[in-house]
C-alpha cells in the first residue's frame, strides 16, 4: 500500500505517522499519507514567509501565467483526480468530476482577478497633499480545507491567495488528504517557486494552534464546523490573526403553489441529494405550500425512490457512502426523532438493504415539526424534512428561525415575491428557482453563524488583500 508524501518547501516529505485513508464505500483502508508534526509547520510557515517578498513582488500577470497552468494541470489529470476524490469521500464519479472542473473555473477567474486587485487615486481636499490607496497582499496564509468537497473547497482558498501574492500552506482535512496531494502535484508541475505552496497533513489541534499562534501566519481561511469556527476565533484573539470562516447551514428550500413543479422537484433533489447530501449548501429544510403539498410529495418521494445508491465509481450510481458510520448513526438519530415527534417516512429511512459500508437509502419526512432536531441541526445526510406552510410571512420567519445564513433557494413563478424573498431571507446565497447557485464570479458566504468573510468572486480576492493610505504631502 503507498504512502503518499507531503509537499513542503518544494520537495516531497515522507515522515511522521502514517494517516490511514478510508474508502468509504468498502470500509478498507487504500492509501496512507505521511504526516508532520508542530515544528515542521513551524518550518513551513518560516519558507513560506521566505517565499513571500519574492512571490508579491512578481507582476500580476506572472501570477496569473503559474493559476493557469496549475488549471491545465487539473485539466489533463482530471479522470484520475476525480476517482482519488471518490475513493477518498464516497461521492459519485460524475459529481468527483464536476467538482474537478468547477476546481479548474476557480483557477482560472481568479488568474483573470490577479490582474484587477485596483487601488484608486482620492481627490485631496487640502492644498499640497495627494492621496492614493494601495492593495498589497496580507502575508502567509493558512488554509484549512473540510472532507466534503475536498478539491473545489481547497482552490477556493487557494486560488486567490495566490492571486493575490500571498504564499499558502494547505491543511487537508485527515479523512481526504489525497485531493490536496494531487493539487500540489498540479502546482509542482506548473512550476511554482518553493515555499509558495504547501501540504501539511498531522495532529488537527497542533497545526491549527501553529497557525494560530504564529505571528508570520497572517491570515487563516477555514471551511468547517460552526463549533471548531467558534474555536479558530477564540484561539485568533492572541495575535489578532485574520480569518474568513466558511462554517454550518441549515438552508430552507420553499415551494408555492404557483412554481413550475417540475423544476421545484428536480431542483429540491439536487441542492437536497448532491455530493450524498454531505453539503453546507443542502436544502436541509423543505417548505411546501399548502395546496401543492401532496403532490409535491408524490413527485419527490417517486424520483427519490428511483436513485441509485451504491459505490460512487459504479455506473449510474447517484447516492454513495456517507463518509462513515458515525455520519450514519447521526442521520439514523435525526429520523427516529422527527418519528417519535410525529414526522411521517415516506421511503428510505434505513441501511441500503446488503450492505454493510454507512450506504443510507435516501429518506424524506412528511409533516414534520419545528421541533424536530431535523430541523433545528445540519443533517449532513440524504434525509430530506418536508413540511406544509399557509402564508409567505409564515415561511418567512420559519425559514429565517435559525442560527445559520449560509444558503436558501425558493421556487415560485411570481417575480414580486421572488424579489420579496431574496430580500427578507437572511443567508448569504438565494438561489431563486436555481438549485445550483454557486459561482466562480460571485461571492459565497454565509450571514449569522455560518460564517465571516466571503470567497470567490471579486470580494475573494479581496479577502487576501491589505488597503494602505498613501498620504503625500509638501506639493
């Protein structure tokens, strides 16, 4: 079996413990990684803090030349990165392979947006003084990538820091290591000087607190738990290190009665089942309008019974492995509590009948209750709660009861309430009448606790940016 090595400083680092890798459909371990301990981060993040004069001194443009061939990197190992992806997570192939392209997207506009990182001249308002303001990068960065998209949500750090001329040390999360190593891959063949770009894989608590504590790390961009967020915040106060937190969701998808149901249907089973509903995106809550909820019902419990689950690289297969069996038993609790509350299971609710990998059938809730804890915590597995609503304030203020604000999406045909929604509904992302709202060139991020900050689009870029005011006097 390999052990994969990290990259640090331009070479390939084999030490430490090994980090078992676990396929999630088969249970069985398929690859190790090395790992580091504290003060080889330390180490990295003296290179990299080495590497920075050098890499921010280049021209945009020349930045931009390095983004574009780490995309065309992705783009020839495409096939192969997608099944490391699947391997390592347990989502469908084809999905593996739209995260590699959307990885890829990112890439590329962010090599565009290297090239647009403006300052302005401001007009004086004192005889003999100009002033102008500069954007220069803010230093080493610290990136902390989760399991669930474990390519895309890397290069969505990635990409821009670099692009903007700050060096990056890559953390992956322990349980899907492999998709930041064939990044580095890409990144080692796209020729990028040493120290810019590095993997680090270890102790979680030990390569956090380096990044934390020391002081050449000056910025740390996470995609995680609300909780370890909270945590990132704390441990930031010490050396007011900066931070974006891409953190939980508990997104509401509302339907009225005047959506093209079909469109509402399919697009429910896409933000709800995509990616083996592993998701902090998912439509985690489905509100229905009153005279279409049977039949929205219907239609949805029928092409949910339809999908295919199984082993992500088998054909046709739509729903994979939850990443393991304590994901599972977390979903299984979510169900027998929305039952014992009332809640009504329309299909799935159980293991994938033979199989003994965290394989859960696709499950939908009718009518359940605020109460449920399915509705009050990110499920995090392919358990879709239906639930009836009357009015538009009322699914209003249900969908807005929560702590989170990451995403929402609402079907309707009526433009005045499309805009009244998008308006109203605290989150960072409206999808309106679009399941799949996400973007290279637009901001994502999340209001309340799902988070600080926003990537992607031009507010990405700027995440790595520091503003100077150049005052000049005597003129």
């Amino acid at each position: 079996m390999e052990t994969h090595s990290l990259y640090i400083n331009g070479q390939w680092f084999s030490g430490g413990e090994p980090l078992a890798v676990v396929n999630p459909a088969t249970g069985k371990t398929f690859a190790k990684v090395a790992t580091v301990e504290r003060a080889r981060v330390e180490r990295a993040i003296k290179d990299a803090h080495q590497a920075f004069k050098e890499w921010s001194g280049l021209p945009a443009m020349a930045r931009a030349d390095y983004l574009l061939r780490i995309a065309e990197e992705l783009h020839s190992n495409a096939d192969h990165i997608a099944r490391v992806i699947t391997m390592e997570n347990g989502k469908p192939l084809p999905q593996s392979r739209g995260e590699v392209n959307v990885s890829i997207d990112h890439f590329r506009w962010f090599a565009e947006e290297a090239r647009r990182a403006y300052g302005r001249i401001v007009p004086h308002q004192a005889d003999g003084k100009r002033h102008w303001v500069l954007k220069s990068p803010i230093g080493v960065v610290g990136a902390i990538a989760p399991w669930n998209f474990p390519l895309v949500l890397a290069c969505r750090k990635v990409a821009p820091a670099l692009a903007a001329g700050c060096p990056v040390i890559l953390k992956p999360a322990s349980a899907t290591p492999l998709s930041a190593i064939e990044l580095a891959k890409c990144v080692e063949a796209a020729g990028l000087p040493p120290g810019v770009f590095q993997v680090v894989a270890g102790k979680s608590s030990d390569i956090g607190a380096e990044m934390l504590e020391n002081p050449l790390c000056r910025k740390i961009t996470f995609t995680g738990s609300t909780a370890v967020g909270r945590q990132l915040i704390e441990g930031a106060g010490a050396t007011v290190t900066r931070l974006s937190l891409e953190l939980g969701g508990n997104a509401p998808l509302i339907v009225f009665a005047d959506a093209d149901l079909d469109q509402a249907v399919e697009g429910a089973l896409i933000t709800k089942y995509r990616n083996n509903a592993q998701s902090c995106i998912a439509a985690n809550r489905i509100y229905v309008e009153r005279p279409v909820y049977d039949e929205f019902l219907k239609r949805f419990v029928e092409r949910t019974q339809a999908m295919k689950v199984g082993d992500g690289l088998e054909d046709g297969v739509e729903i994979g492995a939850l990443i393991d069996e304590n994901a599972f038993d977390t979903a299984i609790r979510f169900i027998e509590d929305a039952k014992a509350k009332g809640a009504r299971v329309l299909c799935g609710g159980e293991r994938q009948e033979g199989a003994t990998a965290p394989f859960l059938k696709p499950t939908v809730l009718a009518d359940v209750p605020e109460n449920a804890l399915c509705l009050q915590e990110e499920i995090f597995a392919p358990v879709a709660p239906v639930c009836a609503f009357d009015t538009e304030d009322d699914v209003i203020g249900k969908a807005n009861a929560t702590e989170y604000g990451l995403a929402a999406y609402v079907f309707t045909n009526n433009l005045k309430r499309g805009i009244r929604l998008a308006e109203a509904l605290e989150a960072g992302t409206v999808g309106l009448n679009d399941a799949v709202p996400s973007t290279s060139n637009c901001p994502f991020g999340g209001f309340k606790q799902s988070g600080w900050g926003r990537e992607l689009g031009e507010e990405g870029l700027e995440a790595f940016l520091e503003t100077k005011h150049v005052s000049i006097g005597g003129l």
